[in-house]
C-alpha cells in the first residue's frame, strides 16, 4: 500500500474510563501530529452513555480532521471477563463510528504498537511517549499527562510505519533495458 499523497490517519486507545487518540498527517514520507487528547469518561455512571459519548466523539474527530484511516489498539486478553467486556464494547463503538463514516479500520496488538514505536513489546508507557516525542519532534509543554493520549498516537505511528513503504528503485532486466530507459545516461561513441 505505497500512497504518495498526503493521508491522514486517526488513532484510539480504545477505554470506558479513558478514551486516548492521536492523530497524524503524513505529507509525502514525513508524519507530523495534528491532535492528541483525551476522552475522559468516568464522570458517567451509566456504562451505555459513556459509549454513546465515544461514538460522538470519534464521529467528531473524524468530521474534524478527515482521517483516511483509523488504526486502534486491540483489546489484550486479561483475567478481568467484565473489563475486557467493556473494553470489546468500547473499542467496537469507535470502530462503528469509523464503518459509518467509510473509513478503513487497522487493527494492532498492544505488543505489535510497543515493538513498532520502540523495538520492545513490552516497553512502558513512559518509553512509548518518549520515543513519539523525539520521532514527532513535540514539545516537552504539548505531552499530555494522561498517556492514554500517547497511546492513541502510538496506535496512529505503527500504522504509518506498517503501511508506509519505501519508494521502490526502478528494476531492469539488463544493460540493454537500463539504456533504453535512461539514454540520456548512455554515452555515444562518435
């Protein structure tokens, strides 16, 4: 998927208590941060609302900034069947959000992102945010508290790198070929 273009890729953390994202746009071969925040959702009580008010939001995101892509955070498998109940439920609404607006939704392990970002899959989220900042060149006063945030950008810059391809040398199929496609290389002897 080699895209020359400019494209805008929306990322999510997806959570019911705190929703993060991060969102970049890649102008030729180079990412550059356009937003970074959070949802803060623990001041609703009802488990429905607070999925409501993610859909709203991932839904004015994408009105916002026109994302071409949406990459999220899969949910890990842990021990807690009512917390990864609500975490499936919450990373669903944001992904249905993305669907009924048309856009394309990656999907990344939270060990895929770690190992993308910082070579390490099981790097803290103190490293993940430190290693975004020195990538994306952002201000010490622009990294929010809540790494929640940094993890939705995370999720954005391990797609970039996933899908974003070097541009591929031209082949030949031999001396003849490369003079035929480059004469003004080839030198005439008089």
């Amino acid at each position: 998927m080699r895209m020359n273009k400019e494209r805008i890729i929306l990322g999510i953390d997806p959570g019911t208590i705190v929703m993060g994202y991060g969102i970049i746009r890649i102008v030729g071969n180079k990412p550059k941060v356009e937003a970074l925040g959070v949802l803060q959702l623990d001041k609703y009580e009802d488990h429905y609302l607070r999925l409501s008010k993610i859909f709203e939001r991932v839904t004015g995101l994408i009105d916002e900034y026109l994302p071409n892509e949406l990459a999220i955070e899969a949910p890990f498998f842990g021990k807690n069947v009512q917390s990864m109940l609500k975490l499936g439920r919450a990373q669903g609404v944001a992904i249905a959000a993305a669907l009924n607006k048309g856009i394309p939704i990656f999907e990344y392990a939270p060990l895929k992102i770690k190992m993308s970002i910082t070579g390490n899959g099981s790097a803290s989220k103190e490293q993940v945010a430190g290693m975004l900042q020195r990538f994306l060149h952002i201000p010490d006063q622009n990294m929010l508290p809540q790494m929640d945030a940094t993890d939705g950008l995370a999720a954005a810059v391990c797609h970039f790198f996933q899908t974003n391809t070097p541009v591929a040398e031209k082949k030949y199929t031999g001396w003849k070929d490369y003079i035929n496609k480059n004469p003004q290389k080839a030198k005439k002897d008089g």
